[in-house]
C-alpha cells in the first residue's frame, strides 16, 4: 500500500503492489505506473521500520556489508485491511500533469493531493483526471526531475519581447493535427504566447540537472554538475537495477552476533536516533552515540560494535560494495559448492536429492550419451533472498549507482524471501574442457569476449561470467534458456515463473559447470511440485532431448544461425525470440550471452550435444525403417 510522502505529510492511496515488485521492478527509483497515474518509489529512509518484518540471510549479509534486510509490510486481504496501514512510500511523479480535455498543465504539488482521490483538472465542468507528463530528466549520477517545461517554452522564439515572469505563467500541452512525431506536441505559455514544440526535446542536453530524486525537497542544495538527458518516463535507459540474490545454504556458518540480542532490540528500538547514528560521522557521531546510550541503556563498546557490524566496516565484510571484486561471484560459489555435492541435503529452507543414471537398468544410446554429460540433483525446496542494493541511470554503472538505502553506508536493505523447487543439472568437467579446447569453440566465443569487453553492460555481466568469458558460460546459458521454454510445457509453470541461474565461472582450483533451474514463490509452502517430478531421469530424458530438437532449428533460420552478431552490444550469436529468448524475468543476463550453434553445433563448430542429436536422429531413422 504506497503512501504519498514529503515533509512527513501522509496521503494514503489504496494501491496494491506485490511484496516482491518492491524490489523488482518496482524498486526504490523506478516509475510505477497504475489506473492512469505515476508514482516512484522513495528510498528506504522513508520506510516505515516499524511494520517491516526482518528477513534472514547472514551469508548476504556478509557479502554485500550490511547489518540486515527488512521485507515491505504486507497487507493480509482487501477486505480485511486497515486502508491507512503504514505501507512502501510511493511519491508521485511526474509532477507536472495535463488536462486531456482543456490541454492545460499543472505543476501537482503534495499539499494537493486528498486521499483516495486522483488530481483532477479544476477548470474544467466535469473535472476529467489530469494524466501525467510524458518526459522527464535524468543524468548519468542517478537523478530525475521533471522536465522545466516553463524553460522550454520560453526557449525558443517568442511572441513577446516581455515574457512573463516564471510562476506567472500559466503552460498548456498542446497537438497539432496536421503534424506527426514530436512536431505535432508543443508547450504554450498562455501568459506571454511563448510556444515551443518538442521536436528537440529528446536530443537537447543544455538543461542542467537538478540534483535531486523525486522524493527529496526542492529546497535541497544543487551539487550536481551534469547536463541532463530528456527520455520518455519509460525509456529503458531510466532505471538499472542492482539486485542481489542468495539461496540459503546451510553448509555456509553464521556469524555470531556481534552484541547480544537483547541489547541490539533497545538500540533498534530508538530508530530515527540510531539512524542519525549510521548517516553522521566526527564529532557529530560521537555526541549522537553518547545519547543513544543514555537513552538506551546501553554502553558504548556495544553500540561501536553493532554500528560497525551494520555499516559493514568489519573484516568479514568489504567496506563497499561497490569496490569489492564482485558480491555475485562470491555468492555463487557458496552455491556451487552446495548443489555439486553428491550428498543428499535435508535442511528446513535447502532439501535435494541427487540421481544416479546407474538405476536405470536398460538405457538408450541416448541416455549413455546424456549420463556422459551432467547428473541430476533435485532440489525438492529451496529458500532464495532477493535485496536491492540500489540503481542507476543512463547506463548500468557500478560507479554512479545510488543507493536504495539512501546513503554510502547503509545499516539495512530491503528484501524479501521466496520459497520454491527446481532442478540442478552437474556437467562432467572433463568432457567440458575438451570441448573448449575446440579451435571452431575457440574462435566463436573469442569474438563473444571481445564484444562483451566493449559491452556498456560490461560491469553487471562479469558478475554473471567472472573475470574471463569461458566457452561454457554461453553454451550452458543457451541450455538452460531451452530447458525453461521445453519444461514450460510440461511442468504446468509458465516460462515467466522459471527462473536461471548459471554457474560457469573460472577459478583457481577448477571451474563451475552447472545450472539450476526453479521456480519460486512468496508463500511460505513455496510452491506445487511439478517442476521437482519433471527432475526424475526419464521425463527429464525426454524434455533434453526435445530441447534439443527446438534448438536445432528456428523458424527464422539461417538468418537466426548465420546472422552473427545480434541483440544489445552484439551479445547474442545464434539467438532470437523464436527460438532462445526469454522474459527478462527468467534470465540473470538480460537475454544476453546466447548462441544455440555452440549447443547443438553448425557454422564450423562443433556443439556440446552434438553428439546427442545424432545419436537421437539415427535412432528415429532406425525405428521409421524398423530396424529397432
């Protein structure tokens, strides 16, 4: 349930949004758009800390340098619900809105709004809701402002040699019918006739950027020097996401606490207090230190101890997250380590149980070539905890990311927990490494490397391959894309609710080969099964094999398998919506890093399971002869 904050006015809106879309996609600056309106997402200072629950994830924790996570509040029902519940702050935004009837703009402020009510235009008889601006502005710093649209229509050339003073004017948004594009839409000052259109509106970057979010006041001080862009609101450049997530693997310890609970409850009790604690530093860091102790009971070495636990300035975690080698690749690593083992775990949040090709007694030449490839683990439930650790804009830079929590240093993020079931295949290393050594496997993913090298998705993707690009990253990553589209079918999940998640990382000591496809969801029973059973060796068997089939053609080849490069950053080979694509819900990359040749072979190369497709063709050729 958003709330529409500033200056610690509350409006309540009765507005549903999912516990989990709090974190993605619509997390803390990203636009949520409902029943016509606009709002974005405050950052967590705003949240109400009282009504969030905690969620546990130590090893996530440690990672990324933070004290905890906070899942959203969530509402029990529509019927039962208190409609003036604390709930996410949502702010509005933009803020400048338009009358579709009489085309004039207004500039909403918060003390307009009432609750349960949308803006609507006061001068027209029956007062149609006014529908938000169509462009705002954002720099490369995180930023976004509204577009000063009193500037723009002032810009250019004017009617009157005395334009009207600024909040004097009175603008309308208006469209010319006998023009198309943004020629036809034009901002008009109804004070001094001053009229501009939008033509260049897009491709002008001599506005400077106000160096503030939506959520902040407009009396904050400007310190940002960048030139800001003008993009449509949902322009894909407007919001990147910086999310992590982790499975929940009991064979990781958890830290001890570094105070006793007791005494970390009355220390988080007085939250605004300690909160000013975490953001300030000096002296003024010392003095607010000294009241939180008086007022808490607490001594002091307790409270130095859990503000370093909770900015993350310990020595089991990094002091930024943004300067450590790669929190996503550490994580996976816990998780290789876990699912690769051949031992059956039955832990409360992690249960598996790994299969053995040998119990099948009579097998095909296909299922000798498959048992030669990967073994099976089925994960009959997994827990997964999903945080955003913050965003950026213009481009995915790990560099101008802004923070979720509002601040360098956050004591706390917000996550929430899902429960679900999936299926984890293992494969041989040994016929791995052969592959790669391919000279044809070679030279196609070198100029993969090479395009990802000069890819602006540069920094989030090397969480995803580690520090260099190997063959099996794109070959498995292809595997998997078919493996959720062929278990689409036969599971009863759709392909939006199977996630992905690839390890084939290098290290030091040997390299990660498998993948884990599963599904999740919020409730605490996780969910049916279906994709668990689909993990025994005989259906499984067959939905390989079928996968296969799909891989080896699509319906827009040989464009699609002779094209070459494709797709954002030329990161694609062999890959399109007809056959490999997924929605970007399911897949870590983005849909990128896909090439069906390196899987089932073509082009001069020879794929991984090349071998299997033969072996299954000849057989089908055998049983339509009637020799088998």
């Amino acid at each position: 349930m958003p709330d529409l904050r500033e200056g610690g006015l509350v409006v309540n809106r009765k507005l549903r949004v999912r516990q989990a879309q709090t974190i993605v996609p619509f997390g803390v600056g990203s636009i949520l758009e409902t029943q016509g309106e606009a709002f974005v997402a405050a950052d967590v200072t705003q949240w109400p800390q009282a009504s969030c629950s905690p969620v546990e994830s130590p090893r996530l924790a440690r990672r990324l340098g933070v004290g905890r996570f906070l899942a959203p509040p969530t509402a029990k029902n529509d019927f039962f619900d208190n409609d003036r519940s604390a709930g996410v702050p949502y702010v509005r935004f933009p803020a400048w809105l338009f009358c579709g009837a009489c085309r004039r703009m207004v500039r909403w402020g918060v003390f307009q709004e009432e609750p349960d009510k949308a803006p609507r235009c006061q001068a027209c008889p029956r007062g149609p809701v006014l529908a938000p601006m169509r462009f705002v502005r954002i720099c490369s710093r995180g930023h976004m402002d509204d577009v000063d649209w009193y500037w723009w229509a002032h810009s250019g050339p004017s009617t009157s040699e005395e334009p009207c003073r600024r909040g004097k004017g009175q603008l309308s948004f208006l469209v010319d019918e006998a023009s198309t594009g943004l020629e036809a839409l034009s901002v008009r000052c109804r004070g001094c006739g001053a009229n501009r259109n939008l033509l260049n509106l897009l491709h002008s970057r001599s506005t400077p950027c106000s160096g503030r979010h939506p959520w902040q006041r407009h009396t904050r001080e400007n310190t940002c020097q960048e030139r800001a862009w003008v993009v449509p609101r949902n322009a894909g450049n407007l919001y990147y996401p910086v999310t992590f997530s982790a499975l929940d693997i009991p064979a990781v310890e958890d830290p001890t606490p570094p105070v006793a609970l007791e005494v970390m409850d009355r220390i988080h009790a007085q939250n605004h207090l300690w909160q000013a604690v975490l953001t300030s530093d000096g002296s003024t860091r010392d003095t607010l230190i000294d009241t939180l102790c008086q007022v808490s009971d607490v001594n002091r070495e307790d409270a130095l101890a859990l503000m370093a636990h909770e900015t993350g300035q310990t020595d089991s975690a990094p002091n930024d997250p943004k300067e450590s080698p790669s929190p996503a690749v550490e994580l996976s690593w816990d998780e290789w380590h876990a699912l690769n083992g051949r031992t059956r775990i039955n832990e409360k949040h992690l249960v598996t149980r790994p299969l053995s090709w040998m119990a099948e007694t009579r097998r095909t030449d296909t299922q000798e070539h498959l048992s030669s490839r990967f073994t099976v683990t089925v994960v009959d439930r997994l827990r997964e905890v999903r945080t955003l650790l913050g965003f950026s804009r213009v481009s995915p830079s790990s560099q101008s990311m802004v923070s979720a929590a509002g601040g360098p240093r956050p004591s706390w993020l917000p996550a929430v927990e899902v429960f679900g079931e999936g299926i984890f295949l293992s494969f041989d290393e040994e016929r791995l490494s052969a592959w790669e050594n391919d000279p044809g496997v070679r030279a196609r993913v070198q100029d993969l490397s090479q395009d990802l090298d000069r890819a602006f998705q540069q920094d989030r993707l090397r969480g995803m391959t580690g520090e260099r690009l190997l063959p099996r990253m794109p070959m498995l990553h292809t595997f998997a894309h078919l493996l959720i589209r062929q278990l689409a079918f036969e599971s009863g999940y759709g392909i939006a609710s199977l996630r992905e998640r690839i390890y084939a990382r290098p290290g030091d000591r040997g390299h990660q080969a498998g993948v884990l496809v599963y599904t999740s969801a919020g409730d605490t029973e996780g969910t049916l099964g279906g994709l668990a059973a689909q993990g025994s060796l005989i259906p499984l068997t067959e939905t390989v094999l079928r996968l296969l089939e799909t891989g080896s053609w699509c319906s827009t080849d040989p464009l699609c398998s002779e094209h070459g490069a494709r797709g954002f950053g030329n990161l694609n080979r062999a890959a399109c919506h007809a056959c490999v694509l997924l929605p970007e819900t399911s897949c870590e990359t983005g849909n990128t890093l896909l090439d069906r040749v390196l899987l089932v072979g073509g082009a001069g190369v020879r794929g991984f399971f090349q071998p299997v497709v033969e072996s299954a063709l000849d057989r089908a050729a055998r049983v339509a002869l009637r020799e088998e």
